[in-house]
C-alpha cells in the first residue's frame, strides 16, 4: 500500500530532506572560474538526482557554446543508468569527474537557465506523488531516461533537443516531487523517439534515393 508522502520528502532518492529549488541551486554556482563535473556535483551534494539531471541535460535543449553535449552527455548516461537501477548516491568514474566545464560555458547556463527556472517553479508544486515518490516510480523514470540520454549522446544533428527537453522535464517532476510534470516528460519521451523515427526514415529515404539515382537504379 502506497504510504503518505512526508512534507519534507525528496522523491526517495536521498532520505528525507527535501532540496532548495532548482533555480536556488543554479543560480548559486559560481561562474567567476573553470570548474569540473566532479566539483560540481560534489557542490550539488544529496539534495537530488533530480537536480543533477536538470543541470546535465537542459544545456542540451538551449543554445549553448558548442561541445556542451560531449561534455555533459556522458555524466548523464551515467546518471539516468543510476536512477534505473535504484542507487541512493552518485558515482561517477574518476575519466568524467576531471572534464572541466569552462566559466563561459557556466555562466552561459547560468544566466539562461534561471529566468526559465523561475517561471516554472511558479507553476511546479508536489502532487500525483504514486508517479514520482516510490521506488518504482523512481526506477521508472530512470528507465524512460536512460535511453533518451543515449540518443543525446550520440552525434545527431539536431537530435540533442528533443530528448534533452524530454529528460529536464522529467528532472524537474524528480526534484520538485510533482507527477503532473513527471507525465509532461513521458509524453514529450514519446514525442523526442517519434521525431528522431520520422528523421531517421527521411534520411533513410533520401539516401536511397540518391543512390539509386546516382546509379540509374
């Protein structure tokens, strides 16, 4: 029987202390400097996955300097891996927490992520907790984001947005403990594998084409 979700719960994940708000913890990174992944999901500490797959994905979804998703995609297969299989802390190998993330980059995220942040936080509140506050559920999103943060990954042009958008979504739904915005990021999951199938037959199609006119197929 699902029990009644405590006040100060974080959706599982790290015991009972609810985290600051996402826009809280972002807009206290300092961007004054170079940094690693590793400083900063030590600076982030247990508050939540949840937070720590925001920040590695939504870069994916704005524009940002180039390279942001060579640098973040890694930790964030390794992160969604964790989620999936029920870890209670981050573990990341020592090759990933040494990549630095340029104060640029930083302070790139920083200042466009916030306002964002900010406005949806308005809206953002815990509710529907049987999606977002169980063990399975937990894994559940794990699974959905898994293969999403795969495809983000992975060199496709123009490919990293969808999923990105889709795996934030689903991060802020975690954080925040609200199941309304966990079931927006299942349908925009959907919505990401939909398009890059659609893109992927055109190409697909194209190629073919050229082929066989190139050779009078």
């Amino acid at each position: 029987m699902q029990q009644d979700v405590p006040p100060d719960y974080d959706g599982g994940l790290h015991g009972p202390q609810k985290p600051a708000r996402l826009s809280d913890i972002v807009r206290s990174m300092d961007t004054s400097e170079d940094t690693t992944i590793g400083d900063l999901a030590d600076s982030l500490g247990e508050r939540a996955f949840g937070a720590l797959m925001f920040i590695f994905a939504v870069p994916n979804a704005i524009p940002t300097p180039p390279g942001t998703s060579a640098i973040l995609g890694l930790p964030l297969v390794i992160l969604t891996w964790q989620v999936l299989v029920g870890r209670q802390s981050l573990w990341l190998p020592e090759v990933v927490r040494k990549r630095r993330i340029s104060k640029e980059m930083l302070h790139s995220f920083v200042s466009k992520v916030t306002p964002i942040m900010a406005k949806l936080e308005r809206v953002l509140k815990p509710r529907l907790g049987f999606i977002v506050s169980s063990n399975l559920a937990e894994r559940l999103i794990g699974l959905v984001a898994f293969p999403l943060a795969l495809i983000l990954f992975l060199p496709i042009p123009f490919g990293n947005i969808p999923p990105a958008a889709a795996i934030a979504c689903l991060a802020l739904g975690l954080a925040e403990r609200d199941g309304l915005a966990v079931i927006l990021g299942y349908v925009l999951s959907a919505a990401s594998v939909a398009i890059l199938a659609a893109v992927s037959s055109a190409l697909y199609a194209a190629v073919v084409a050229f082929i066989t006119t190139l050779f009078g197929g």
